[in-house]
DNA sequence: GTATTTGCAAAATGTTTGCAGCTGC
DNA sequence: GCAGCTGCAAACATTTTGCAAATAC
C-alpha cells in the first residue's frame, strides 16, 4: 500500500508510531474516497482494527491532519469531515450527493487575490476553497 | 438605522416579527464588523436587550441565516462564527489578528471552475471561499 | 386578541482529558 | 525495555428541544 508506506515514513520522522488504529483511520478514508465525519469513520475503521475507540479516532484524526495526510473540510451544515489529502497545496471538489471527493491544485487565484488585496488594503495570506457539486455517478 | 429597517422590511415579509433579542443581534455584528462566536453575541447582546437567552440568539442567528442578513464563516479550528452579510452572492476577508471582516464579490472563478469541471468531469454549482490575511489596522 | 417568540431547565450531541494497561520499535 | 499509544470513563463544551409566560403586530 503506498500510503501506508508514505504514512509510515512521515510519522516515524516525528517520532511517532504506525499503530493498528493509525492504519485503520487511514484505510477507512482512502477506501472511501469522500469525506467523512468522525463518527462515521469510527465505525468503519472498526471492521479493520476491532477495538478502535472513538478516542483515538479523534486523536488520530488531528495527528494526521498535523502530518498533511488528510484534511479537515467544512460542509454547508456542519463542518466536521475529513478528506484523504495527497499532500502539497490543494482543495477538494465534494458531491453534494454522495460526499465523494476529488483534489485538484492548479487554484489560480492570483488576479483575483490581488484585486481583493487593493480594494480592502488586507494583506492576503492565505485562502481556503472548496467546490461543490454532482461527481459523474450522481448526475442526471 | 438602514440595517434595522431592511431587516424589519425582510422578516415582515416572511410573517416574522421584528423583537427586541433580533434587534440586539444585528446590531452587535453590524456594529462589530467582525466575525463572532454564539457566545460572544449573546454576550455582548445583552447590553442592548438585557435578558436575551442564549438559546434564542441560537435561534436568531438561524432564522437571520435563512433570511441573508448575516452569514456563517468558518474558521482554520472551529469553525462557528458569524458575519454581516451585505446580501447577494459574496465572501469575506478575515483578519486573522482582530477578525475584523470586509465583503467582496467580484470572486471570478469562471476559468477555474471550469478547468475543473473539464479535468474532474464534476458538475459544479456551487462555491465556498475564504480569504484570510491582516487588515490596514493589524499590518506590521 | 392571537400567533409568534422568548427564556428557562433539561436533554442531546460532539469533543477533550486523566490515567492504568498495552504495543510498536 | 521504554516511550508512545490505546481504550475506557468521565468531564467538558456546544447546540437543540419542550413548555409556560411574555411580546409584537
């Protein structure tokens, strides 16, 4: 599995452990391909490492977001799904349907950033985008 | 106040009453030109209409949502607060120093979008962007 | 006058912390 | 072997619900 390997890699950089719950988390939402919500991933992470506890789901969530392994993505409700990230800068196209998600990375904002930036006199650090739609399977 | 009198106009319109914890609310985002918390509304609201409850600046918060007065904004860690909204398709520059936020709507994403629609073959009907940097006031 | 709205208390939900025992390196 | 990790229970924070009294129109 390559992103178990990589995953493996990153974390022990920091000193950190690839644990059974740790692969389990990271199976759970590269199977999935969409977004989930912790509780969600919970329970499915269960079928890979029987005792996973909500817990940990929690903790490993933060510490892989922390490593650039997945991100956190804001819904139009709530906000609290996470999304496989392949690393470097990048946003996600999610299905107003089926929650799947797709990355892409060429976000080219760069006009649009320096026109904000001259009409609000704000110094534009950074920005955050996200899209939302119908993926091919839930189209018409 | 013209803010007051749209929103008057607005709720009048829907069969919604103009109360005195509404009233509070707007005044308190329209006057801290900012993005802020449940709480810290239903702080700082309470030196317009002394007794607003909390649970009904939860429900104010929904109902002023739903009619396009204000808008929900989502931090980098939580992501539970709430902004003036102008009305209209717009988004917000975030000062990540005070919070304080300015609206724009010239987002011209035209070219994006549709280099990602092309490359993700997603349907894409909707957006959410964020901009976040340090306004004239926190500017080293 | 009446339907809507409010505020309180209490419930439900979602997330974090403390700590003894377990696991990966 | 030992630092780091896990799972449980329990604390904590946040949001929602039920209902009698109050309010705007």
């Amino acid at each position: 599995m390559l992103v178990e390997d990589t995953l493996a890699h990153t974390l022990a950089q920091r000193g950190y452990k690839l644990t059974q719950p740790r692969r389990a988390v990271l199976k759970v939402l590269a199977a999935a391909g969409a977004t989930l919500t912790p509780a969600e991933i919970h329970r499915r992470a269960r079928s890979h490492c029987l005792h996973t506890g909500l817990v940990t789901v929690y903790r490993t969530l933060d510490l892989l977001t922390a490593c650039g392994a997945i991100r956190k993505v804001h819904h139009a409700d709530g906000c609290h799904a996470y999304a496989l990230a392949s690393g470097g800068h990048a946003h996600h196209v999610i299905c107003e349907c089926c929650q799947s998600v797709v990355e892409f990375d060429n976000c080219d904002l760069g006009t649009l950033l320096a026109a904000v930036q001259r009409r609000t006199g704000y110094q534009i650090s950074g920005h955050w985008l996200e899209l939302f739609g119908l993926c091919p399977n839930c189209r018409p």
